[in-house]
C-alpha cells in the first residue's frame, strides 16, 4: 500500500478509509461530482470506489498518467478487489468528467472501459452474464468510437436499428448482442483507420484524454459562457469502478431528484430504466419510466434509495440530483449534485428545508434573494372553448419543465436563432434531447422531443434557463429533408406555430392562450420570510 507521504499530490481515492490518503480534497481541486461522491461514501452511502484526478491536470493531462497507473490504480484495485486488465477478475471502470461548478451533460463520459477480448470472458466468469458482457462491450466500442476516435454515433445507431427491427434493444439476445459488437469492432477498424484499442492501458489512457478535451468542447464553452462560469478552473476526472444496471431483470439505471424540480413539492421524482445503463438515462435517446418501475423491478433497492435520498438531504441541506444503478435488487449511488430548479420551485424548497430544520431563515432568504412574487405561479392556459378549431391537443407527450408556451416550429439551432433575431418567438423540435443543442435552446422558449427523460441533461439544462420542456413524445415523428413534423394525425411545417403545455404534457396546433395562476399559499410564506429578513441580520451580526 502507498504511504501518504508518497500519495500524489492532485490524485485521489474515493472508499472507505481512503481520506487518510488524501492533500486536502476540495471542491476545486478534485470537482464538484467526485468531492460529493467522497461525502456520499464518507456518510455510508453504497458508492463504488473511484480515483479521481484533479482539476490540476486540465491543462497538460499527459502528466496524470505516470502517477494515475503507478499509483492510483493499484490502490483502486485493492478498493474493488478486482484486478486491471486481469483474465480472470478484471476491473472495468467509468471515466467521469466532474468540474468545480455543475455543468451537467456538458463533457464526456465512458463507461465500460478495461473490457476487450481477453479481459471478456473474466467478466463473464464474474457475472455468469453472456448478455450483459456482450451488451457492456458493444457499447464501449460505440461510445469509444465517438467520443474517443470522434466517428459519428449514427454509424452505430444505424446497425443497432438494423439488428432491433423495431424492437426494444433491451430484447436483444447475447448471440445477437455478440455479432452486433463484432460488426461495430469492424466499423470502427474501417472508419478510424485503425483497430478498437485491446490494450486496456492505451483504453484507458485515450479515455482519460478525451474527458479532459471535452471541457473546451463547443457546447461546454457554450454553456460557461451562458452561466459565466471560469475556464480556468478545469475540470476532474473520475475513474469508478462499473457497476451495471444491463444486468438483467432485476436490475436498471436512474436519475431522480429528492424534491420535484418543478413545483418544489417534497417527494421523489425518479426516471428509471430497466436492464439499462446510466447513459440511456440522461443521454437523450431513450425514454423512462417513473419510480414505479424501480419500485416493481427491485423493491428493496427502492425502499434503499428512499433511506439515502434522505440522508442526502440532511448532509447536503438542499435538493439533490442524482444518479444510482441497480445491479441484481443492489442499489449503487454513483453522483449527487444540488439540483436545478424552476422560481417557483426554489421558493417551495428554501422555505420548507427552514421549516424542516434542514437550514437557518438567513440561508432560506439568501436562495430566494431576487425572487420577485410573480415568479410564485405556474403559467397555464386560459379556458379553452372546446367547440373551436385547435381547441383539443394533436399528441401528448412527458411533461418535464412547467408553463405553456406559443411558438414557430424550428427544427435546428440556426432556425431558432435566425427567428430569434427577427423577434419571432421558435420552439425547438428534435429527436433527441441532447446537450449539443445547449445554443439553440438559448435562443428557443421550449422544446419538444421525440426521444428522452424529463431527467436527461438537456431537460435539466432546459429547466435552468425557465424553457417549457416536453420529451418522449412517441405521436412525434421529424421529417428533416422535407422540413416537416408529424403530430399524430397533423403533418405540420417548420414555421408554423405549435402551443407546448408543459404542466400536462399537451401539444396543440396554433397559438393558444396563457395566463399565470399564481400560488397565493407559497407567497405568503415568501412574503413572511423576506418580512424576517432585519430580524435574521441583526441576530445573525449580533446586533
């Protein structure tokens, strides 16, 4: 075992007992996600281990990599009792990007990195898994390729539409599984120029860079620039052993958040996904479910994430984001963040975390500092006479930030922001809610998706900047070369206007009216707390 006189300076473990190790772990030395995962493991939580290399190495990340394979893996293997690129028990690990400052589906993520063809049959022999083993590797090679080699992701997708014919991936067998992952090694071999990486050193090392390049990737620096966040201060990267949600049937992925996002109310808001990995979650591209699922699936990890989104709270002392999976009925914590919020939300959430206890009334009056009352409602439409044209939605889809918005429909970025300039209110329509459209959602008032979670990065980032957000909805169907969209029955052109609902999920064709319905109860309240505020200065000062 390494010393800790001998531990490097800007490297860092995440298991029980590994703080001892540590120079002073920081927020901004080691980043936001990975100094909460050290919070999450310190209070008992179930986290994998991870090393984390600090937010020192953004501007030259070749000079990790001496200490991260001649140190830290050594001593993350002792934490997992698994073994890197060994035969028999090999450790297979994410690579995370995490930097000081939330920027939530901005940079790259890998997972399943260390598994190749000999490494294989040990996570088969760990696991007794053939569909899980194949399923992880066909998925390391896709996102390998694209994030790593920079092919484009469609060159898989496409195969994976050929080989599901209109089926659920998650149907898929492992002999199915199994000549997919050949066929994506082929690609991959014929687009990059060269053959998918076996070594799981080099694996882990293009990884590695490859997170660290994604901190000045367009949309992160579209994304600093939108929060005015600092450049400078890099970003980490965590190396987390896997665990999979691919598993099986009692097993799955999840983002959820411990008080509704939306309105602030206390309870739950979970999207999970069966038989599934974190990045089918929060990518974009597929759709989920509510915690009914996780609770029917696997009913002890769910009464085991009620005990832990609690213990967040009080450790935290404010709403939470975050991000577990399930392996075989187990749940694993595997990120915590303070959650993103609508007004309305942040003023619900100060007041009763105070009345909890949770925090003092001069915390709860500095998060709802600038919050005016007319931020205390929910925009909903007016009264709509059902005898009129447009007065019945034409699809319906999961509603994931509230309000109801009227705009053109604007099928890219360039659209949005070319009507933007001209005054014209655009809603954004796409396939997916991906991060990549973070400029064209700067300039749209909502967004309307065929594919993805209301806890996909892009809805979170939707509900950051106050857009109606509407994802997964299944009635949508996007004709690109045509300019067209398909709602249910209604073939629609880009430019006409739609109306999203985002309190039911409703889509209507044409403008519909709104009107704000303010919630007199919570204003109240704000009004009470901000009445407070010479009372909480004076004691908090002492005078």
């Amino acid at each position: 075992m390494t010393s800790e006189s001998h531990w490097p300076k800007h490297i860092f473990l995440v298991a029980p007992g590994s703080v001892s190790r540590h120079h002073k772990p920081t927020r901004e030395n080691m980043g936001s996600k990975a100094f909460n995962l050290l919070r999450m493991a310190n209070i008992g939580l179930p986290v994998p281990p991870a090393l984390v290399i600090g937010t020192h190495y953004t501007p030259s990340p070749d000079e990790c990599m001496l200490p991260v394979f001649a140190v830290g893996l050594p001593a993350l293997q002792e934490a997992a009792g698994l073994v890197w690129g060994d035969v028999r028990k090999p450790l297979i690990v994410s690579v995370r990007s995490g930097a000081p400052v939330s920027m939530p589906g901005m940079m790259e993520t890998l997972l399943n990195v260390g598994l190749c063809d000999e490494t294989l049959p040990g996570l088969l022999r760990q696991t007794g898994n053939p569909r899980l083993v194949w399923d992880a590797y066909r998925r390391l090679v896709a996102s390998y390729g694209e994030v790593v080699a920079g092919l484009p992701g469609a060159l898989f997708e496409k195969e994976i539409e050929r080989a599901t014919q209109g089926r659920d991936e998650r149907q898929l067998d492992f002999s199915e599984l199994r000549d997919l992952t050949r066929l994506f090694l082929s690609i991959y071999q014929q687009n990059a120029g060269s053959a998918f990486p076996q070594d799981v050193n080099a694996q882990l090392t293009g990884a590695i860079r490859a997170v660290f390049s994604s901190w000045q990737a367009d949309k992160a620096q579209a994304y600093r620039r939108l929060n005015h966040i600092d450049a400078g201060m890099g970003t980490a990267v965590a190396i987390q052993s896997m665990v999979f949600g691919n598993a099986g049937g009692h097993s799955g992925a999840g983002v959820g958040f411990t008080r509704d996002p939306t309105t602030g109310e206390r309870r739950l808001w979970v999207d999970f996904l069966a038989n599934a990995q974190g990045e089918d979650v929060v990518s974009g591209r597929r759709n989920a479910h509510g915690h009914e699922a996780l609770a029917s699936v696997a009913p002890v990890a769910w009464r085991k994430l009620e005990e832990s989104v609690a213990a967040l709270e009080r450790e935290f002392t404010d709403m939470q984001d975050f991000e577990f999976t399930v392996q075989d009925g187990a749940l694993h914590m595997l990120q915590t963040r303070t959650g993103k919020r609508t007004p309305l939300a942040a003023a619900r959430i100060a007041i009763d975390l105070m009345d909890e206890g949770l925090i003092d009334a001069a915390t709860a009056l500095g998060r709802t500092q600038g919050l005016q009352e007319e931020d205390i409602g929910t925009v909903r439409l007016a009264a709509l006479d059902s005898s009129q044209p447009g007065s019945q939605p034409v699809a319906r889809a999961t509603p994931a930030c509230p309000g109801v918005v009227s705009g053109e429909i604007a099928l890219d970025g360039e659209r949005a922001a070319s009507r933007a300039g001209e005054g014209i209110t655009p809603v954004l329509v796409r396939q997916d809610a991906e991060t990549s459209d973070i400029v064209a959602l700067e300039s749209a008032a909502g967004l309307l998706t065929q594919r993805g979670a209301r806890t996909s990065h892009a809805a979170v980032v939707a509900r950051q900047l106050g857009k109606v957000c509407l994802v997964g909805c299944e009635e949508l169907q996007i004709d690109l070369a045509a300019r067209t969209v398909r709602l249910g029955e209604r073939v629609l052109h880009e430019g006409d206007v739609i109306t999203l609902d985002g309190n039911d999920g409703a889509i209507y064709v044409g403008a519909v009216a709104a009107v704000m319905v303010p919630d007199e109860a919570l204003r109240e309240r704000l009004r009470a707390l901000q009445a407070s505020a010479p009372a909480v200065r004076r004691g908090k000062h002492g005078t």
